[in-house]
C-alpha cells in the first residue's frame, strides 16, 4: 500500500513539475518577443528597410521570433 501511494506521489510530482517547465517556457518566450520588439521599435525607417521589414509588420516579426509561425 505504501508502493502505492509513493507511486502516486512521484506521479503528481512529475505532472506539477512538467507544469512548471510549461510556464517557464512560456515566460521565457514572452520575455523574448518584448525584447524583440523594443529592439525593433527603436530602429529607424532605412534600418528596418535593410532588414526587409516595414513598420506595421514589427510586431508579426516579433511574433515569429518568439512563438514561430
């Protein structure tokens, strides 16, 4: 019985654990689609033309970087 409830506990502890992983991974992809974007922001017109980007489309390139298509 004691198997079993050690068991359950490993379980619970991997789940919470795969959780955690969830949101780290989520705060780090956030942290680095604002980085992206204010590094862009700051750019001007000919910069973001030699980068192909055009100033509406800053925050989709952002986006991309962070999350993918």
């Amino acid at each position: 019985m004691a198997q079993a409830a050690s068991a359950q506990i490993a379980s619970n502890g991997a789940r919470f654990g795969g959780l955690l992983d969830v949101i780290k991974s989520g705060l780090q992809r956030r942290a680095l689609y604002r980085r992206t974007l204010a590094e862009l922001n700051v750019l001007s017109a000919r910069e973001l033309d030699d980068l192909g980007l055009a100033r509406w489309s800053i925050r989709n390139a952002a986006r991309e970087a962070a999350y993918g298509k």
